[in-house]
C-alpha cells in the first residue's frame, strides 16, 4: 500500500502534515512558526483531515510538498 505525507503552511505561517496510516486513518500534526506542537490527533477519513484542515488554518492552508513514504 502506498502511504503519502503531505505538508502545507497556511498565512499565519504554521505548518501542517498529514499522514496516512497503515491502516487507513490519517495522523494530522499541526505546529506553531516556532516549531511547537499544538494540534494532533487521527482521523479516520481523508475528508474528515481536509475539513480539519480547513477549520485549523481559516481556509488559507497551501499544499507545499507531497510525497511518498515507505
């Protein structure tokens, strides 16, 4: 199974990865400019992440890198 990391940064200059799982969640780690973490947690489906994404970032989130991971 392929498993994808996509990174993106919204205007506020947080960054935000998601990664799929194994098993099909995806993990969404979210950190401040300075590197802190302050948001984490799986969802179960891509659009469950994408609506997150949306809701953390206003709207304003960029696709800045996607790749595959092994």
């Amino acid at each position: 199974m392929k498993r994808y990391l996509e990174r993106f940064t919204d205007f506020y200059g947080c960054t935000y990865s998601i990664l799929q799982q194994p098993n099909g969640s995806y993990r969404m780690a979210a950190r401040t400019p300075q590197g802190n973490l302050f948001h984490m947690k799986t969802y179960d489906t891509d659009r469950g992440v994408r609506i997150a994404l949306g809701k953390l970032t206003e709207g304003t989130a960029r696709l800045t890198e996607k790749r595959e991971v092994i």
